[in-house]
C-alpha cells in the first residue's frame, strides 16, 4: 500500500555471512580499523590521502584482536554483541558481530572479533547465549567457496 518492496536483506546477511565478508556496522565501525578485520591487503599506503599516516602507524603494529569465524553444532545461533569466552567459559575474549544458521553449510556460523590469542583456526570456544554457554570452534574464512 505504501509502494515498499521485499529487499532480500536476510538473504544478503546470510550470503555475505558464508561468503565471510565484512558489514559496516557489524564488522566494520569508526572504532575499527582495516587490520583488525583482516582487510590490510586493501590499503593502499603508497598512495597520499586522508587518514594516511594513521593507517600506516596502525599497519607497523601488531593487532591485539582479529575478526574470526565461528562455527557451531548447537541449536542456538551466536547473534551481534554476544560474548565469546574461552573454551571453558571463564574469560571473555571477544564479541560476536554476525551469526545465522548457514542454509547452505546446514549448521551455525557466526564472525566475532577474538583476543589474537585466540584466534587460531580449530581452537574451542564458548558464546554466552542469553545466559547460557554454546561451543564453537574458530573456522577459516570464508565459511563457503564456491568450487
């Protein structure tokens, strides 16, 4: 009646969630830098332009988090702003910024930016859903390629 139209927007996510790719503001804000979220190989630092000299200083240093990707066997999908402790469940090593269950992969997957010591791929963790903890293992992205 008002001349709106489906946009796709879930399938978009869910599409780009697989695909591993950043969203701005899920994975990618003003409080974020390429390096964090793994797009450094991106930045083009021989060439002049705003913001130049903070991302060179920024790419010289050693990021202390990293965007991964989770993946789940539960029922119960890690969404935005959920937290990412440890394998045990006793310290907080990040936040959740996306999370779905893949149709195409058929379980949970979800990005988060981790404490870089723990951001290697196989290594067990827990997200805090609505109180209770859900495991997840650190995955390679992309979460799907096309072969």
């Amino acid at each position: 009646a008002h001349g709106g139209v489906p946009a796709g927007l879930a399938c978009r996510d869910t599409l780009r969630l697989e695909a591993g790719m950043a969203l701005y503001g899920h994975e990618l804000t003003l409080d974020t830098n390429p390096y964090d979220a793994g797009l450094g190989k991106v930045v083009r630092l021989n060439k002049n332009f705003v913001g130049r000299d903070a991302l060179q200083e920024l790419s010289e240093k050693t990021p202390q988090r990293r965007l991964v990707g989770l993946a789940g066997t539960g029922r119960r999908a890690a969404r935005a702003d959920y937290t990412v402790h440890d394998g045990a469940g006793d310290l907080p090593i990040g936040t959740v910024t996306s999370g779905a269950l893949s149709p195409t992969l058929g379980h949970l997957i979800a990005l988060a930016f981790v404490d870089v010591t723990h951001s290697e791929p196989g290594t067990a963790v827990t997200v805090d859903i609505r109180g209770k903890l859900e495991h997840f293992t650190i995955t390679p992205l992309p979460f799907y390629r096309r072969s």
